[in-house]
C-alpha cells in the first residue's frame, strides 16, 4: 500500500507555559502499521495554549499533505479544536479565525478525514514534540540548556 492511499493518523498538541507564555504546536503523523513517519513542531513564542493546539493541527496537516496522505484521522486532546472543527462551537476570538479557515482549506485536501477528541494519556507522541520544542526554545532564549517542565 503506497503512503498515497494508506488511511494515516495525525496526532497534535499545543502547550503554553504561563498561558499566555512560551507556546509551541507539534504533530506526528503515524502509519496503520503504527510507523512514525513525520513529526514536527512549531515554536510561536508568547502565545496561549489554544493558539498553540491550532499550530500544532496545521503543522500536522501540512506535513500530511506532503506525505501525499489522502486518508487522515485527526487526533487531538484539545476538546475545543474538536469542537471548533465539526462545528459544534463557532470560533469567535479573532486569533483563531484565520488559524480555523486555514484548517479547513488544508483538510479540504484530503480525501477522507475522520477528526476525534482522545484523552490527553493517548495523545503522548504530540505531546513529547511540543516539549522537545519547547525545551529547545526555552533553552535557547536562556543562553543555555533548557529546563524540563510540562506544557
């Protein structure tokens, strides 16, 4: 099966430390055969968390989109991102409006999406790559090594 028609699962994250604070998004995008195939990660400097989970979901998108992934589950413990997708909530602050219509115009790409809340314990792959970076940010705002708190 070619990564072209291969159903591929997507898992993002956002943290911020201090909400507002040092803010990053991450994804990893996962095989059937549950294969790491990409993970990435943004730093946004001072931003708050939902900014932060949004990132983390574009990213992830994008990087789907350059795997030539056609079939994606979207998995995120962000049950406002969730909610905010299906439209069940409308997205009303304007930080996140045009974060929310770029989603969507990157989904739209896809062939098939299937989107669901997971429990934050299933979402650790994300979760890890936004502390990395972080971790990394932090470090190097400081001028050396970077602590390790949880996002």
């Amino acid at each position: 099966m070619s990564i072209a028609t291969e159903r591929l699962t997507l898992f993002a994250d956002g943290g911020s430390r201090g909400n507002p604070g040092p803010a990053a998004g991450g994804a990893v995008l996962v095989a059937e055969d549950g294969t790491v195939l990409s993970e990435v990660a943004v730093y946004l400097g001072i931003a708050t968390n939902n900014v932060a989970e949004w990132h983390g979901l574009l990213r992830g998108l994008e990087a789907a989109a350059e795997l030539g992934a056609r079939r994606l589950s979207v998995r995120l413990d962000s049950e406002l991102v969730v909610r905010q997708l299906t439209g069940v909530y409308r997205v009303k602050h304007p930080d996140l409006i045009p974060l929310h219509g770029k989603a969507r115009r990157l989904l739209a790409g896809f062939a098939e999406v299937d989107i669901a809340h997971v429990r934050r314990e299933h979402n650790k792959l994300a979760d890890a790559a936004v502390n990395r970076c972080l971790d990394e940010a932090v470090g190097r705002e400081r001028g050396g090594p970077a602590g390790k708190t949880k996002a």
